[in-house]
C-alpha cells in the first residue's frame, strides 16, 4: 500500500502540499482506510508525507530550506556512493545500468514525466547497489526520494542533461576512476538543485509556457 501512494507522489501524480484524503485513496485503491492510514504513517516517517493534528495528512511541502538541507547531504553521500561503485566495479550491475541508462535516453526524447521520474529512480537504485554498501543504500533511496519532490519539477527541461550526467557518471564507473565518478555524482546533484531554483524563480507565467 505504502508503495502505491509513494509511487504517486514520487511521479508527481500526488503534489507536495496536495491533501491525502484517506476515504478517497481507499476508493480509490480497494482497500479500506485503516491499511491507508498504516501506509500514511509510514510515509510521514520517510518525510514525504506530513501529519497534522485536525489538517490530516498532505505530501510534504517543497521548501528552498529544505532542498538546501538535502542538497548539503545527498552531494557528499552521492559521491561517496559513485566512488564505491567504481571501486567494486560490478560487471553484473554495471550491465543493467547500461540498459537503464539506454531506456532513460530513449524516454529523454518523448518519454512522460512518471517514466522519466521512474527510470530516474531506477538508475540511482542500480548505482547505490553497485556501491555494495547496504546501508549507504538504504539512507540514499530516502534522500532521493526525498529529493525528488523538488527535482520533479525540473521535468523536462532537465531531461537530456539528466541523463547525459547519467552517462558520465556511469562511464567513470566502468573505468574504476574513483575520483572522477565522485566529482560528476556530486555535480549531478548541484546542477539538478540549481534547475528547481532556476524553475521556481520563474514568474507563474513563464513556468506555464
């Protein structure tokens, strides 16, 4: 159940600040409302949904303090989690990168916003596993998740340069270079942070066009 509705606000079908009405996502999943609950509980926990006291809960809020405090965190463990994956150099793993790195090219030219968000998530899941640090993993799949409800929004526009550093990143891997897959893991975060200021800057108007 907690995947469904992650699944929904990590491809922006769910938006951050939008209501999670339990009555509704039980309609609307087949379920009733205590699993919803259970499931909103452990969202909370995750950080991508808020609980309030009489409000209920909503997808948590995008915030430039929060992207910021991320930001600071997710760039040093990327880079740590690129460096070890270059080291540990997985043929195994490295193979179903490239085969995701492929499809996210595909979909950078004509793909959706869900496919592009899913594919994305899907090649940081692949690098984190190629780190072969179990826990290095699990701390990275919630800053990305956590993350991704500010990047979403660089949709896109960011796509081609998205997976372009992908490429990068991915070649530094298959080369053992340690330090150069550190250097494009942490810029990739940077350049992704300084797009959602660049599309959150823009007046209402621009951003629609």
């Amino acid at each position: 159940m907690s995947d469904q509705i992650r699944g929904q606000i990590l491809d922006g079908r769910l938006k951050p600040g939008e209501r999670l009405v339990e009555d509704r996502l039980s309609a609307e999943l087949g379920v009733s409302r205590v699993p919803v609950r259970e499931a909103l509980l452990g969202l909370s926990i995750e950080g991508l949904v808020k609980l309030e006291p009489r409000r209920g809960a909503t997808v948590t809020a995008v915030t430039p303090e929060m992207v910021a405090e991320l930001v600071e965190v997710r760039t040093l463990l990327e880079a740590l989690n690129a460096r070890l994956a270059a080291r540990r150099h997985d043929p195994a793993i490295v193979a179903l990168l490239q085969d995701t790195l492929r499809r996210g090219n595909e979909a950078a030219q004509s793909g959706s916003p869900d496919q592009l968000a899913r594919l994305n998530g899907e090649f940081h899941d692949r690098l984190a596993e190629a780190s072969r640090n179990s826990v290095l993993s699990d701390i990275m799949r919630s800053l990305r998740e956590r993350t991704s409800l500010a990047f979403s929004l660089n949709g896109r526009a960011r796509a081609r340069e998205d997976w372009t550093e992908h490429a990068g990143i991915l070649a530094a891997v298959i080369d053992g270079d340690e330090e150069l897959a550190a250097l494009l893991a942490s810029r990739h975060v940077k350049n992704a942070a300084e797009a959602f200021g660049r599309a959150t800057a823009q007046p209402a108007d621009e951003a629609a066009d």
